[in-house]
C-alpha cells in the first residue's frame, strides 16, 4: 500500500504534484484527548483506509511517515482513485500526544486531586447542570468518575473493615484499625489501577484537568502547540499548493482547532476568502462541554468567529450513539436544533447516525463500549453511508459538497467506484 511520496510538500517550498482532477487536498486532522502514537498511521489509518477502499470499490495507497518525528504534525501523502477520478492528499495529525503522555504518568493519587478538582471546577461555573438539558447521555458522562470512584471507595471501605475485624483479637489496639486502614486504601488504589485504566477512567480524570485549565489559559505548553499549528495553516493557504484544505476536530479536538482557527485568522484574516476552499469538519465534537461554563468566553467567542468567517465551510457531524458527543445541539447557538437546517447559522449540523454505518451485529457488541463508538467518527464503515470519514477526506469531491446534502456520497459512486457525473 506504498507510493512514492514527495518530500514535504507546501511547507518546503516544493509543489506537489496533482491528481486528474487538477488539485490537491490537505487534511490537518487535530484529535481529542488520545495519546496518538507513532503508530497511529499504520496501525489505524492505513488499516481504515484501505477498508474504505474495499467498501467503495476504490484504491487507495497511502505512503510511509514522509516525517521525522521532529515536526508539530505526523504527515503521509494518499493517492485515491476510480476508473473516472484520482485524487492527491496530504494527511497530517497535528501532534499534542506528548502533552497527554505527560498527563498519564502522574502519580494517581495527583490524578485524582488534579481530576476532581477540574470536575468541581465544572459544577462550580454551571457547566455540569446545563450538561442535562443540552444532552441527557452527555450529563451522566461528567458524572462517570463520581460513580466509579464512589464503587471503589465503597470496596476499600468494606476490605478495611474485613481486615480490622479479622485482626481484632489476633493483634493489640490500634493494629487491627491500622491494618484496616491500609487494606482499605490498598484496595482502593488497586481499584482504581485496574480496571479503573481499563474502564478509560484515569483518561477522564486527566482531560478534565486539562480541560479546567485550558478554560482558565494555564496550558502554557499546548497554547504554543497550537501556535504553531495556527503557522502551519496560514503558511499552507499561502503556499497556493492546495485546492482544497480541510481542518478536522475530533472530541476536544473540535474545541482545540477553534483555538487554531483563531490564531490564525489573527494572522490571515482572509484565510478563507482565497482561491483555497477551506472546509471545517467537526465530529463527535464537544465544544459546548467548555463554551456552558459560566468562564467559556474564550471559547464561545472563538466559536462565534469560525461560524463568521466568510468562505469557511463548516459542518458538524452528531450521533445519537455516541454519549460524548452533543447530539442535535448547536455548538455557537448553544441550543437544541434540528439536524440540516440553517436558521442557526454555521455550522450545519448532520446525522452521522452510526446505526447506518455498521452492521447490526457489529453495533451490539460495541454497545457498552462507549470510547469505541466515540472514535467510529474516524474510522471506516461497514456498510455505505452518508457519513464518511475516509470519503471526506480522500475522495474526489469537495467536503462543501459532498456535505451539502444530508445524503453525502451516498447516490455519487456507481458499483464500480466510479464517480457519477
């Protein structure tokens, strides 16, 4: 599934080449709260990708990393194709991995204060209690931790009195009640290290700290991230390599490329007014998690800006499955609002509707596995469907079109792969 690739495209000053259809896309895709890894382009994307192909009846070959590791951003060249259409993109996942390893090798018992103090945060500034009425799976999301951590509590609690009533007796006063002690906070942290990592809850607690302190601009570190990705923007719009430029926000990752949205536009506040077609993909996005926080001006005014932007295309994709997401909730106005409607203005909302993107089966057992659903967002379907990542992103049509109608590819591609007229 290798092709031959160009060094570094735009950005180091060679113009890559074009498919047949006289273009070249980028995609600068900015992820949530995952630590993704090295391995993310051959393990995820390469794996996906070719999935898609099989699904569409398209090839597709994506390059080896074209990156040494050194850049803000993981980067590899796609070719795409159909026996009437080819098509050339640049990916690149704008790293901040680092960030989230750095917050995954705290000590647990940091975890949990860091963690809980950034829940309280949330209740405290009114985010939590507005979390209901905007989406009713997404409130008992933030109250997860509480439940989990409360059942491990309680099992510390019952091994500490187990131990001090079997000890008493057998050792003098205090012992028992010491021994109890430390069997109750042994079983607590062994809880809470397995299966509590298992159950993603050390990744909530971690992105709910970075999420309080992304609201109140203590995140020094990922501020210059996304300076820099903010610089890696503006200087591909102005390179004039690409037809198309698609920046894409997954899970805080939406709430994130607002910010570099905003940095850039700074910078180029014709950003989208030029030759470039700039589209805006957000999915399984939780912006309003921040922008209902009574200190979620930052946000709410970054948010107000992108759906303001002249010649930006922005659509936002929902499903009801996906309990992080805020399904049928609109992440400017911040209220309920039916799906492919437009009173509200940008973004557009769409059903991504997973029912439709997998097999029955498959969805059954995926249920209960609420992460596996969240990032069904960016990997391929099952079955044909309006929503599409791969579609979107390394097929031939624009994202504004394709996006355009509730339906997407669905009614574009004959059997063959080829692109209907």
């Amino acid at each position: 599934m290798n092709v031959e690739a160009p060094g570094s495209a735009a950005l180091d000053g060679e113009q890559p080449p074009t498919g047949r259809d006289g273009g070249r896309r980028l995609v600068l895709f900015l992820p949530g709260h995952d630590p993704t890894d090295m391995d993310y382009h051959h393990g995820r994307f390469a794996n996906q990708a070719g999935r898609f192909a099989k699904l569409w009846s398209l090839d597709v070959e994506v390059s080896d990393r074209l990156d040494d590791g050194q850049q803000c951003y993981a980067r590899w060249d796609v070719k795409s194709h159909g026996p009437n259409w080819s098509k050339n993109t640049d990916y690149r996942i704008l790293r901040w991995e680092d960030i989230i390893v750095e917050l995954d090798e705290r000590p647990d018992p940091v975890r949990l204060w860091r963690g809980f103090g950034g829940l309280f945060d949330f209740l405290a500034g009114g985010a939590a209690r507005r979390y209901f009425p905007a989406n009713l799976r997404y409130g008992f999301f933030f109250f997860f931790p509480f439940v989990i951590v409360g059942l491990f509590v309680g099992a510390g609690v019952l091994a500490g009195e187990l131990v001090d009533w079997l000890a008493t007796g057998l050792m003098p006063e205090p012992l028992p009640t010491l021994a109890g002690l430390a069997a109750g906070i042994a079983t607590f942290f062994a809880l809470f290290h397995r299966p509590g990592r298992d159950w993603r809850l050390h990744q909530a607690l971690d992105d709910w700290d970075l999420a309080r302190n992304y609201l109140h601009d203590r995140t020094p570190l990922l501020d210059r991230r996304l300076d820099e990705f903010a610089d890696v923007l503006v200087a591909a719009i102005r390179s004039g390599a690409y037809d198309e430029v698609i920046l894409v926000g997954h899970s805080l990752g939406a709430t994130l490329m607002l910010g570099v949205l905003d940095r850039a536009l700074d910078h180029e506040p014709a950003l989208a007014a030029g030759p470039t077609r700039l589209a805006f993909l957000t999915c399984g996005a939780t912006i309003p998690k921040l922008a209902l926080h009574s200190k979620g001006e930052k946000v709410r005014r970054q948010a107000q800006r992108a759906a303001d932007t002249p010649g930006l295309s922005w659509v936002e994709y929902q499903a009801r499955h996906d309990s992080i997401n805020f399904y049928r909730f609109h992440p400017v106005t911040l209220r309920d609002i039916e799906f492919d409607v437009t009173t509200d203005g940008p973004p557009v909302l769409r059903d991504a509707n997973i029912k439709r993107m997998l097999t029955q089966e498959k969805l059954d057992k995926l249920r209960w596995h609420a992460m596996r659903i969240h990032y069904q967002f960016l990997l391929a379907n099952e079955q044909k469907a309006p929503y599409d990542y791969f579609m979107f992103v390394l097929g031939p049509l624009p994202f504004a079109e394709l996006s355009s109608r509730p339906e997407g590819p669905l009614g574009r591609f004959d059997a063959d792969g080829s692109l209907i007229a």
